[in-house]
C-alpha cells in the first residue's frame, strides 16, 4: 500500500511537533505546517527530516493554495492533524473585538479553511482521518480566555457534525482535548501559577505531548475507522467529562 500522507498544523513546535514525530515513527510521510517563527521550523527539517511549509491557518485562500502544493508535490492527503492556535488573552470586558477576531479565525475558522480543500479527495478515495485539536478549556470553561473556549468548544461542534456527514465516505472525524501539558508555553507561566495548575490535576502532574501524539497515532490508524465524532480528553483527571 502506498504511504499515507499526514498533515500536521503548528506541527514543528510543542504538541505539535511531537504529533508531527510520532506520524513519521508510525511510517507515514509527514508534512509540517508553521506560520511565523522560520528558525525553529527550519532547525525542526533538518533535526527531523520532515518537510515543512509556511502559511496562516486563518486565511483560506493560503490554506488552499498551501493544500494545492503539498498535493502537487507529494500526492493525495489522507490525515489531517489540525493542532495550530493562538491565545489572546483578557477579562471579557477589556477584550477588543479584533482580539475576539483574531482567537476565533485562527483556532475556528482554520478548521474550515483546512478541512474543506481535503474533504472532497478524502471523499472521493474512501479514506480520511479528521483530528482536531481542542483543550480542556473548552469544556470546563476558564476565566480571561471567553474568545479561546468558544473557538475550542466550537471545534467539538464542528468535528461533530462533520463525522456525521463523512462516516459512510469513510472518513473519520475527532477531537483530541488536551488539559495542561509540559510545553515551553506551560513552562513559561510563573512557579505559584504553576503550583495552583498543578494541585487541580489529580494526576498530580503535568502531560507530556508524546502523551497526545500517541492518541493522534491510535485515531488516525487504519483500525481506528468505527470511531467518529468523539472527544477524547487526555487532562489527567482534572476535569472529567
């Protein structure tokens, strides 16, 4: 059988890269999405040997053009990891509407700027794997990040009811909802934020990202077909849905 291709958004650093990895270790063909920061994705090809290609999530026109060449110069996509977001944090009444814009078209609307190039050749072979990125936050709410959790919870929505229209086509559609996890991000926070997140985790301990790039590997498996439109929440315990 020919090498599946999987595509991985904000795929070169933190979970991202992880998940990016992982793929590769299982024998898929790999290819990385970034946007802004060209050294750490330029130090991530040549450590990894993954290909890597920069656009932004947020506009459709570079999602489609982005899809286009990857598929000119690789072939057909099978997998698509969307994992790409960003934070723009603040109490809700000092949120400035392009705050609001930006959360919900980079971690919202990307979903349907990278999704809908793919669906119809996903359709057309009889295979495809959907995996959205989420977080807990999507779920149990968190205060200073309205603009966040509505763009997560609304990725839930989305794969939703995606899974429904795609399950007899053979495509597959889930989310994977990270809690906190050890990624520079985490790690930049302060050591009493820090403590106060991890006393909330009965776990009693941060995730690792390799943690939710295994989860990645077993839902964009060819065995993991019955298994559609779930939220599969990987947060130690800490908030159980």
């Amino acid at each position: 059988m020919q090498q599946r291709i999987a595509l991985v958004t904000g795929g070169t650093r933190g979970i991202g890269s992880a998940i990016s990895l992982a793929l590769k270790n299982k024998g898929y063909k790999v290819i990385a999405n970034y946007h802004k920061n060209h050294e750490t994705a330029e130090a991530f090809r040549k450590q990894h040997s993954i290909d890597i290609y920069s656009w932004d999530v947020s506009s459709y026109e570079e999602c489609q053009s982005a899809v286009q060449k990857i598929i000119q110069e690789h072939g057909e996509i099978s997998i698509l990891v969307h994992n790409a977001g960003i934070t723009k944090d603040s109490f809700f009444h000092k949120m400035s509407p392009s705050m609001w814009n930006e959360v919900i078209q980079t971690n919202l609307s990307s979903c349907f700027n990278m999704a809908h190039p793919l669906v119809e050749s996903m359709r057309q072979n009889g295979f495809g794997r959907i995996i959205m990125l989420s977080s807990i936050n999507a779920l149990k709410g968190q205060m200073g990040q309205v603009n966040y959790c509505a763009a997560k919870a609304g990725i839930i929505g989305f794969s939703k009811a995606l899974a429904l229209e795609t399950a007899s086509k053979g495509i597959t559609v889930n989310v994977i909802a990270p809690g906190y996890t050890d990624t520079e991000m985490v790690r930049s926070v302060s050591e009493n934020v820090l403590e106060k997140i991890l006393a909330q985790i009965p776990a009693g301990r941060l995730g690792h990202a390799d943690e939710i790039a295994r989860c990645v590997t077993f839902l964009a498996d060819e065995n993991a077909g019955f298994i559609t439109g779930e939220t599969l929440n990987i947060n130690g315990g800490q908030y159980l849905s």
